[in-house]
C-alpha cells in the first residue's frame, strides 16, 4: 500500500440486529483486515448509543487480539475523563503483557457520549484531560514526588510497560501536547470540520523524540464507503447520512438501511445538513476512494490514514474494506 491503512472500528449496530451480533462481527473485521495488510484495529469508546456497541474498548482490544496474530490492536480511543488513570495503566500493561508488541493506547479528551451518559459515569471534565494523563504516566514511570499520598502505587503488572500513547483529537487542541510528550497523534476528520493540517503542523513542529516515537507519527482519520458502482457506494453511503442527521437531532437509534434512509423526507434543512457532512466523507468506487484519500493525505502530510466505514450491512462493510485495500496494492 502506498499509504498505511487502518481500522476504526464503533461495532456499528444496524436496525434489524442486536448490539451483541455486532460485538462478535468484529473478529470478523479485524481478521479481514489482518489479511489486506491493514497496520491496525482500534475501538473507540461510546456510551448509550443503541447505534455503536463498542462501550468498553479494552474487552473488544482482547477479544480481537486473541483471535488475530499480528495486526496492531488498540483504543481510538479510551476517554480517559471516564476512568481513573491507575486502571487504565493496569488494564494496558495487562494488554500488553497478554500481546506483547501488539497494543495502542489511543486516549481522548471528550466523554464520548451525550449528557446523561456522561453524569452517569462520573466522568471528569475534558480540561481536566492533562492532568489525569499526567496521572496515569505517574503511575507507571515513578513521576510521583516524595511524600505524595500515591507515590507507593504500582500500576500491574509492573515488568510490562505502557503500550504507545496516541493522543486523539478533532480540533487541535491536543496536537502540541501530544508532540511535547513525544507521543502519537491522530485527528478525527471524519467527524470534524476544522482542517487536520493546522494541527498536524502543529504537533509536528513541537515535537520530541521518545522511547515510544522516535520520529512524529501523525494518523488522519476518514469516513469511507467503497463499493464496486458510484450508485452502490451512494446506495450504502446513505445509512451513514441518516444515521449522522439523527444523532444531530438527538435521536439515538440503530444504524438505519438504505432503504430507511430512501423512505425518509428530507427537507431542504436536511438535504444541506447532509451535503456539508458529505464534505467530510468518501464515497465512490475503488479508484476513486483511493484518489480522494491521497489527496486528503498529502493535504495534511499524514503517515497513515485510519477508515471507519458504519454500513447498515455487514457484507458490504467488509466489501468497502476490501475495495479500498485493493485499491491502494501497487
């Protein structure tokens, strides 16, 4: 590939399935894409989202690494404003002990979920997102200053380090944060409308070598839907369109099918509400997903691009994972 290419999988749950079908379906993505040479697997973090089953990516990340050999499997990511940082250290060593070499540590500022969801968790505040990280390193590389009440708490399993961090963003806010620590970073463009390149400047410009990074690593993330015809890639793409405007609304539902979205009665309102997040998505045949992923690549100099595809059927979302790798094999 001239590119890499990874998985963002949300263990999408379309209309007519259960959420648990969908959890066992991403054995079936991870495999898939083992095979076409994707580098990695990440689960993201949502909560009471009848549309995404992936609520506790850490339990998806051993899953999939369990039943795949060498794929990169990690979190895109873990909200760590939901958690304390001592059982994130724990539950990533413990990952990386179980797969050594195999484990990302992707970690978000945001809850990940809407309001409720978010009181229900006790979540922190999203500034509070650089302490807690500080917090969490602590734990694991004895950063706690002497007399400090946890400066005697060891993150186990203690012979395992911390898998690499990658920092998640969709704005920039966390791009030079995420270079001054020498850590990786990746940008959300398929849900942001603030350009990647500012920020991927940005985090490259502040940069400092690690353990972890030698060199910066920058991963652009993309909505895709391949399929063999434009009128198919439109046909599938259009679960994605409805899907986006109910969350806008507020409605939170499974995934709908195309032929939900055909029925639905756009108004005008809608219609532009989808045309502007279209800008954000790729939709087309093979050679021009590929095209279209290059061009947004070079735009922002990203070293790898990371696709989520939410398709209403599971068939064609392995499918468009299969067009856009064989459309990128030289």
């Amino acid at each position: 590939m001239s590119i890499p290419l990874s998985v963002l999988d949300l263990a999408p749950v379309p209309s007519g399935s259960t959420a648990s079908e969908s959890l066992r379906r991403t054995v079936d993505l991870a495999r898939l894409a083992e095979s076409l040479g994707y580098v990695r697997h990440w689960f993201a973090e949502h909560h009471s989202m009848p549309s995404v089953a992936s609520a506790a990516p850490e339990i998806l990340i051993a899953h999939v690494a369990a039943a795949t050999r060498h794929i990169h499997v990690g979190s895109g990511g873990i909200m760590l404003p939901n958690h304390s940082p001592l059982k994130v250290a724990e539950t990533f060593r413990t990952l990386a002990g179980l797969h050594p070499g195999r484990i990302d540590l992707g970690l978000g500022r945001a809850p990940g979920s809407e309001p409720a969801a978010s009181r229900a968790l006790r979540a922190f505040e999203g500034e509070q997102f650089p302490a807690l990280l500080s917090e969490m390193w602590a734990y694991c590389h004895g950063g706690f200053p002497e007399g400090h009440p946890f400066r005697k708490i060891r993150a186990m399993p203690d012979d395992v380090p911390l898998p690499p961090i990658w920092i998640l963003g969709s704005s920039g806010a966390s791009a030079r944060m995420a270079g001054a620590a020498g850590m990786g970073y990746s940008f959300a463009s398929h849900f942001s409308p603030t350009p990647a390149a500012p920020a991927f400047q940005a985090y490259k410009s502040s940069f400092q070598p690690s353990e972890a990074f030698a060199r910066p690593h920058a991963i652009l993330g993309v909505a895709v839907v391949c399929a063999e015809t434009e009128a198919e890639a439109e046909r599938q793409a259009s679960t994605m369109d409805l899907a986006w405007l109910r969350i806008r609304r507020g409605e939170f539902l499974p995934l709908p099918s195309p032929e939900e979205a055909a029925a639905h009665a756009y108004t005008d309102f809608e219609r532009e509400a989808v045309a502007e997040y279209r800008q954000r998505t790729i939709v087309g045949t093979p050679p021009q997903v590929r095209a279209a992923i290059e061009s947004m690549a070079t735009a922002c100099a990203a070293d790898e691009v990371m696709i989520v595809s939410n398709l209403h059927d599971p068939v064609a979302r392995l499918r468009s994972y299969e067009l856009v790798a064989s459309a990128f094999l030289d």
